[in-house]
C-alpha cells in the first residue's frame, strides 16, 4: 500500500508537471468552447459573487478531455476568503478533481486528471468559486481577474491546449445596484398523446407521440436592469413519461441568463407513451421555474 501511494503521488506531481507545461498555443480546429458566468454584476459591496466556469461545446466532434487545469490569478485581497468547489462529477478512473486557493501561488487552482479514458461529454460544468466582496469597500468600482484554462486531451496530436482569458468583478453599493423585475407567462400546459396510425406491415403504430398545440410553454421577462439567472425545472407525477425544455430547438439542460429588457421562452417536451390510458385533465408532471439560479 505504501508503494502504491508514492507512485500516485509521484504520477500526479508529473501531471501537474506536464500541464503546467502545456504550449501557449491552440489550433482554431481545436478549440473548446468556454465560458465565465459572473453573478450577480454587479454585485453588492458587502456580499458575494459567484463564478462559475463551464464548457460549452465539448461533444462528439471534440477530442476526449483526459484532464484540465483552471487558474485564477488573485489581484489585491479578493480570492483569499473565497470558497470553492469542483463542479465535476464524473469521478471514474480519477487520479485528481481538486480545487484550492493556494497561497504559495496566490491563485484558484482547479486541477483535473484521469487514470484512464476521458472526461464524461456530459460533463459541462466544471468550477464555481464565491468570492465575498470588501464590506469596507465605498464606491462602486470593479477587479479584473488574469484566467487560465489548460486541457489535454487524447488526440493524437496537438492534445495540449491553452486559453487565456479575464474575469472582471463589478460591484457596487447596495443603494445603487439596478433593479430586478421579472414577468412570468404561462401556457396552458394542455398535453394530448395519441398512438399513431397502425402499421399492419411493421406491426406497429407511427406518427403518434405529444401534442400541445403551442400551449407548453413559459416565458420569463426581465423587465428590470439587472441580468437573472433562470432555471427550468419539470417533475414527473409518471415513470412513464419524461420532460425536457428546448428554445428555440436548442435544448436547455442549465440555468438561463435573461438579460435586462429581454425575454426567454421554453417548451416542455414530453417524452415516453402512457402505460395506461389516461382521463383529461390528469397531471403528469410539473414546472418550476426558479429565479437567482439556486
């Protein structure tokens, strides 16, 4: 046992290694796509703000992520109090899925190995860090954070890439941050399975599923100056019968900024075929929609 753990000890230091030294490079054709959620912003003198770094198109197209490494750097006092958190659930075959300010470095560290295989593609978010804001703070004002993202992959070449990128803190007193206003509008929700036309050749039924009409959906409208982080959320009644929300055609698996004067609508999109059949107006399911995100 003891063997064991000074080699992953020393495997791991290698890692680190090895993607420290990634190339200042990266290939357009491969390219992950990222983004840095800011909330709120700007923020109140006093509180917090949370960060929250995610992959936005690590698919089938991409080559597989067999680890990464994330840094922020500190500027003045602002990530020494703050809390962080690996987003990353996919844990099989993990040698390391930490993350730590580390004041040696005066930075967030979010280091990400496998021993085998590669991250799960359905893997999106991968960091939030909550950094409390100076309560001794007067005026509005903002920091900007220096951001790394390193990724090595398992392509067969140009498996290490580097991103660089800024995250900029605003904030403000509490008297003079915009205001938040939102309007809710609801469809009916009225949802009607129909079997289909049988298929005497096939021996079975086609073209039947859900139908709503136009009536399944929701929108949110910001009809405030702050941006609002929105979440949509439906519960079965059914193990029969699943739900999902799409815009616009595109799924939504995660939380929704709606911007100040702006409006976002979903539908909910039922999946599976009743076990039995149903009177009208049963419930099958319900939606949420939760505002600030939590």
């Amino acid at each position: 046992m003891k063997t064991y753990i000074k080699k992953a000890a020393a495997l791991l230091v290698i890692l680190a290694a090895v993607l420290t030294a990634m190339p200042q490079t990266v290939r357009a054709g491969d390219e992950y796509g990222f983004e840095i959620l800011v909330e709120p912003s700007p923020a109140p003198i006093g509180g917090e703000v949370t960060l929250t770094v995610r992959l936005t198109d690590y698919d089938e197209t991409k080559a597989g992520i067999r680890g990464f490494q994330i840094d922020i750097y500190n500027v003045g006092n602002t990530l020494q109090n703050s809390q962080c958190t690996t987003l990353v659930t996919d844990n099989d075959s993990v040698l390391s899925n930490y993350t730590s300010y580390q004041p040696g470095r005066d930075l967030v560290r979010h280091l990400y190995m496998k021993w085998t295989g590669t991250m799960d593609r359905s893997q999106k978010d991968l960091l939030q860090v909550v950094v409390p804001i100076d309560e001794t703070l007067t005026e509005a004002g903002s920091v900007t954070l220096p951001f790394r993202l390193l990724i090595q992959t398992d392509a067969k070449e140009d498996n290490q890439l580097t991103y660089y990128s800024d995250i900029v803190i605003s904030y403000a007193p509490e008297e003079e941050l915009p205001e938040s206003s939102v309007e809710i509008t609801w469809g009916n929700m009225d949802y009607v399975y129909t079997d289909g036309i049988w298929n005497p050749a096939e021996h079975r039924y086609e073209g039947g599923g859900w139908t709503d009409n136009g009536s399944g959906c929701v929108t949110v409208k910001n009809t405030g100056d702050a941006a609002v982080e929105t979440s949509f959320t439906y519960t079965t009644e059914r193990a029969d019968i699943s739900g999902s929300f799409t815009a616009a055609d595109d799924p939504v698996t995660g939380p929704v900024t709606v911007a100040g004067g702006e409006e976002q609508t979903v539908h909910l999109i039922l999946d599976g075929a009743p076990s039995e059949s149903l009177e009208e107006q049963t419930v099958i399911g319900n939606v949420s929609v939760t505002l600030g995100g939590s």
